[in-house]
C-alpha cells in the first residue's frame, strides 16, 4: 500500500498529484445512514498495532548516547531505506525511535507507548480516537517525519490560524532535529511565500486556507493541462501556470479535530467568488425585505428550524405576484421574486443576531456553529447575506460570482492518502469509512480516565435552567474548584455571563467576540476559583491545566447549559476535564425549552414531558430528558448526514457539468 503511494506521488512527468475522485454510490449512502451504529463491528482494534512499541524501544535503547550529529545522518541513511523499502516494519519502527529520541531531546516530550501505536494509525492511513490531553499535536509528528523521510510531502492540517502556527513552532525542533524543513500557512500570506511553506518538507496549515489555495491553483488549471503540456509551459519561465502554482500536489495529509473538519464543516462547500456588477440593486433587496415583512406565518409561508428553510404558500406566491415590482423599477422575472422573498424570510426568521452572526465594524460576520469562532471572509449565498444586511441596518454589499467551489469531502478525497486524529470519532465512523474510505481507531489512554458524568438535569423552562446554572456553578466555586461552562451561542454566553454578575461571581466569557484571547482563556480556566463562560467548542485544542491543589478539590468541572445536535460535541465539551488521569466531573442542565427540543421534537410531546417533570420524581425526569434529548439527537444527526451526502451529490453533478466546458470546478 504504502510504496503504491510512493509510486503515484513520484510519477515521472506527474507536477501536481493527486488521486482521481471516487464517487459516493447507493452502497455507500446506505452505509453512511446505518454505519454509525454498526462501524464498531468493524473497527480495528488497537492491539493489531502494538508491535511498533517493542519495535521502537529495541531501536531506542542504543540512541539515548548518540550524538545529534549521528542523529541527522542516520535520518538521511533512512531516507534512502524508506525508499528502497517502503514501510516495512523495521525502518518504520527505526524511523519512529528517532522521532521519539528528537523529541526527548528538544521538546522533552518523549512519546509514550500509546502514543506510538496512535503514530502508526496515521501512518496506515486511518482514523486516531484519543481522548483530550492524549497529545496528538506530539503524536503526528511519527508519521510526518517517516513520510517526509520517505520523500511524501506532509500536510498537518489543523481548525485555526492560532493552532497552525502554534504546532509548527512548537514542534519545529523536533523536525530540524531530522534535517526538515517545516512551512507554516496562516491567513493573509501573500502568494510567494505560500509558495514557499508548501514547499516545505511538512506544512502545517489550517482546512479553509489549504483548501482555498487548492482552489486558486484550480483557477490557474482550468482547462486541464496534460503532465506534458505543462512541462513544456515552463520553458515560459516565472510567466508559466506551474510558476503560480501555490501548491504542489495533494500527497498525504494529517487532519487533526477529523470529525469536525471531515463531518461537520463539511456540510457548506468552499467557494471562491468575487464582487461583479449585474446582479441586483439594492433596492430589490429592500423591495423583497418589505415584501416579506408584511407576510403572515401559515397564511403565507411555513417555517422548518430543523431544516433551516422556509417555504411559501399558494397565497404567499400570490401575494408576491401582486406586487408592483415593476413599478418600482424592478425587472426580475417570478421565479426571482419568489426567491428573493423567500431568502428575505429566512433572514428573518432562521438567522439571528449573537448567535449565526454578529454585527462587527458596521459588517455582518458569521460565527461558525461548530466553533463558535468567526469567519470573516465568508458570506452566505444568492441573496441572503445582503437581505441580513438590510435586516440588521447595514451597508448592502456586493452580491458575488462564483469563480470556483468544492465541498471538503471532494478535497479531502482527492489526497493520495488521508489520515486523521480526534478525541470523538466513534459515532460518525460510518460516515467516515464510506465518504472517506478512514477506518476508526480508539486509542487507549496513557493513565486511567478519573473524569465522571453526573446525570443530566433537566427544567421544563429555560428560565429555571438558567437560575440553576447559576446556583451550581456558586457551589462549585466555593469548593475552590474551576468551572468551564458551556453555551451553544454567544447570545446564550452573554446572557448567563450577565446573571452571574448579578450573582458577584466574577468570571470570564468566551465567544466569538474574544476570539483573540482565546487561548489565554482556556488555558488559564484550570486555575483554582476560576470561572469560564465559553461556546461549546471555543478553546478546543489548547490543553487546560489544573492549578496548584486543583486536583485534591476534584478537578475541573464542566457543565453544558444546552446539548448539541450532535453528540459528538458534547463529548468534546465534557473532555476538557480529566485530561491525563485528572480528576473532573461534567454534568449538563437542559431545558425544555431548548432550541434542540424545539426544532426536533412535537409541541403535544414536550407538553407531555414538562407536565411529567413538574409531577415525576428525579429517576423519572432523567429518563424522560435521556429519551428526548436522545431522539432529537439522532434526528438532528441522520437530517445532518444527509445534508452532506446531498451536497456530495450536488457538487458531484456540478463537476461534471463543468467538465463539459473544460473546467475542473
């Protein structure tokens, strides 16, 4: 498998490889739909691995006296054995000591023995499960460094900016160590030195950014060029399409937090676009805002918050019909009005304020509902970010053409070979083995988990959960332990961050307005008394340490105000604590009320629950919450998986459109 991958990367003539797309068929969206409850069964179980840990000891022993100077030139030895030999076993555990040996010596990290079986799981190309704190950044360094030694370009891709630069820097040492070279890609980098880092032996960069360049260079390909055509383009010189290239090839990449760039973001497709006159004036916007206003719920249009859709009613189409759009100056045919009212009533109903965006400079801005960071550079399609602009009292930007899009799972499908690490991954391994061909690995822990899941608690009102939150996080800090908080908006953040003023607690929030303190945050919410207020996912991937005597008070405690669609990421929340064999305890507070419960679940069947919580007893209401919140989860998660298979299917479609007339995307 693994010289396969040395052969396509090294094609004579091959400038820019990458692996010809599979296409998802019936077989696999069956899988995708029943695989997650079932990718258990099939799961490679870590034992299979353990070989590389004796492996690797038996090389290390006689290492720890080497001088560097015999550590780099046994590294350059090996790069010629990994490419005479592939990755058989013995100059893949040598490979692997050296790693271990550089890191001892310059980070004064050495990897742990489960480490090293996480190291081989990337190296075959699957997915590491390893719980928070389990050192991932530490453990791709194994397979970046084989690979590159092999001569494969390594691309480390991480959620942020931050995390990038963090990773490279902090694990650069280790690389140099070796003799490679290591690339940093963060947002803002003109072309030259993109061009640079990605010529690197091992190039950290985030998912938009790699993807967004990926989509330049497919900009400057659009015609599909041969191997040779291209070949003889660069007798052109700095003026010939290879000398643009940003990139180099799709070779092998690792992609830390998996499940949310591989699942969750990859429901939006990325999409480069640029300002172009010729799509609609302002006023039409305003007209179809107006237009919209004056509409009645049911009379006029239906709302579904669980699809994020809104659909318009006979009278309503009527309604729009009669319109004096033409005397107002506007010339768009029916079907245009129709979807410009419609967008204009999502905006209205379905995109709120503090919580899918926030208002930034007089700019709307988009907040992520996965990390609840930020993303600038974004906007929403046909319409809709002007008609929120028109909503919130902004200045109406541009409409933009599509110059280029693709979806992350067409991207990452694309790579001769894709691996991956998360601390969540088990529900979504279905998914994942049929999109992405990435088989799941749960990696045992390096010291026994000490962290405990207390029982949900569960208000039949917001309000109620609410003075609850607060009442149990006064309890905790009066323990004199730490208490991570979790919200599922900044709106909801703010809102408890106001009632804990009230109630003299003194804290810190983070949301989508921090965002640039986000790791100082995080890092210090472990520190004794200390109270953090964040979104569910901010601060994820920065380590939180417990302060002095922490440990004896019980640890860090984490409390989710709201579960998530998926459950993947209240996992990810609950795994802030316990890190390393720590102690902590997670526990959530509900609420009927709940966007969750609301979207996914009858109004005559919440009645009936809240009823049964006013009169039940506490094992009565954890099960009535545990059967709720359990069945809106799972139709949040299949409404989801679908979404994404549907957009595959789309994009897929698009693709071949466009083949038609030469393009690539």
């Amino acid at each position: 498998m693994y010289n396969n991958l040395l052969a396509q990367a090294t094609v004579a003539g091959k400038l820019y490889p990458e692996r010809e797309e599979p296409r998802l068929g019936k077989g696999d969206q069956w899988a995708a739909s029943l695989g997650g409850r079932f990718a258990g069964l099939w799961r490679p179980r870590p034992e299979r691995f353990r070989w590389i840990i004796e492996a690797v000891h038996s090389h290390a022993r006689s290492m720890e006296d080497w001088s560097s100077a015999k550590i780099l030139e046994t590294s350059r030895n090996l790069r010629l054995r990994l490419r005479r030999e592939g990755y058989a076993e013995d100059p893949v555990a040598q490979a692997f000591a050296l790693v271990r040996e550089a890191a001892r010596r310059t980070v004064s990290m050495p990897h742990f023995d489960v480490q090293l079986i996480g190291g081989l799981v990337l190296l075959n190309g699957m997915v590491a499960e390893m719980e928070t704190g389990e050192g991932k950044t530490l453990v791709a360094t194994l397979p970046a460094c084989t690979l590159a030694l092999a001569g494969v370009p390594v691309h480390i891709v991480t959620v942020n900016d931050y995390l990038a630069a963090r990773d490279a820097d902090w694990m650069g040492p280790i690389y140099k160590t070796l003799g490679l070279r290591v690339g940093t890609i963060v947002h803002g980098m003109d072309p030259a030195a993109k061009r640079s880092a990605y010529q690197c032996d091992v190039t950290y960069c985030t998912n938009k950014e790699v993807t967004f360049d990926y989509l330049r260079d497919r900009i400057v390909l659009w015609d599909r060029p041969t191997a040779i055509r291209l070949q003889m383009e660069r007798l052109y010189g700095e003026t010939s399409r290879v000398s643009q290239l940003l990139l180099r090839g799709l070779h092998f990449a690792i992609v830390d937090e998996a499940d949310s760039v591989l699942i969750d973001e990859a429901r939006t497709p990325l999409i480069i676009s640029s300002e172009v006159d010729g799509f609609h004036d302002h006023s039409v916007y305003q007209c179809a805002m107006g237009v919209a206003q004056g509409f009645v719920q049911k009379e006029d249009y239906t709302v579904s918050a669980s699809e994020k859709n809104v659909d318009l009613t006979d009278h309503g189409r009527s309604r729009i019909r009669g319109f004096a759009w033409l005397d107002a100056g506007l010339q768009i045919n029916e079907k245009q009005q129709e979807e410009l009212v419609r967008q204009a009533l999502v905006a209205l109903h379905l995109f709120n304020k503090d919580k899918h965006y926030l208002i930034k400079d007089g700019k709307i801005q988009i907040i992520d509902e996965y990390t609840g960071r930020l993303m600038a550079d974004r906007s929403w399609e046909r319409g809709l970010h002007q008609l929120i602009e028109i909503k919130e009292g902004c200045e109406v930007t541009k409409r933009k053409e599509t110059k280029a899009r693709i979806s992350y799972q067409r991207f990452f499908r694309r790579y001769l070979k894709l691996a991956g690490m998360t601390g969540t991954a088990r529900e979504v391994a279905g998914e994942l083995w049929s999109t992405y061909r990435l088989k799941v690995v749960t990696i045992p822990t390096n010291r026994s988990l000490r962290r405990r899941y207390l029982p949900d608690r569960i208000y039949p009102i917001g309000d109620e959960k609410w003075e609850a939150a607060v009442k149990r996080v006064s309890d905790m800090h009066r323990q004199g332990r730490p208490v991570l908080v979790g919200t599922r908006s900044v709106e909801a953040s703010e809102h408890l961050s106001g009632l804990m003023t009230r109630g003299g607690l003194s804290h810190r929030v983070l949301n989508a307005r921090q965002d640039k303190e986000e790791a100082e945050i995080i890092a210090e919410a472990g520190q004794e008394g200390r109270i953090t207020v964040a979104t569910n996912m901010a601060g994820r991937g920065t380590d939180i340490r417990l302060g002095a005597g922490v440990a004896q008070k019980g640890g860090l405690h984490v409390m989710a105000t709201e579960r998530h669609e998926a459950r993947r990421i209240d996992r990810q929340l609950f795994g802030r604590c316990g890190r390393q064999g720590d102690p902590g305890t997670s526990e959530a507070l509900v609420s009927l009320e709940d966007e969750l419960v609301s979207a996914y679940i009858s109004k005559p069947v919440r009645r009936l629950a809240a009823v049964a919580l006013r009169k039940g007893d506490g094992f009565a209401a954890r099960w009535i919450g545990k059967i709720l919140f359990g069945s809106a989860q799972r139709s949040a998660g299949r409404l989801h998986a679908r979404m994404r298979r549907d957009l595959l299917g789309i994009d897929e479609q698009l693709s071949d459109s466009l083949a038609f007339t030469g393009r690539m995307e």
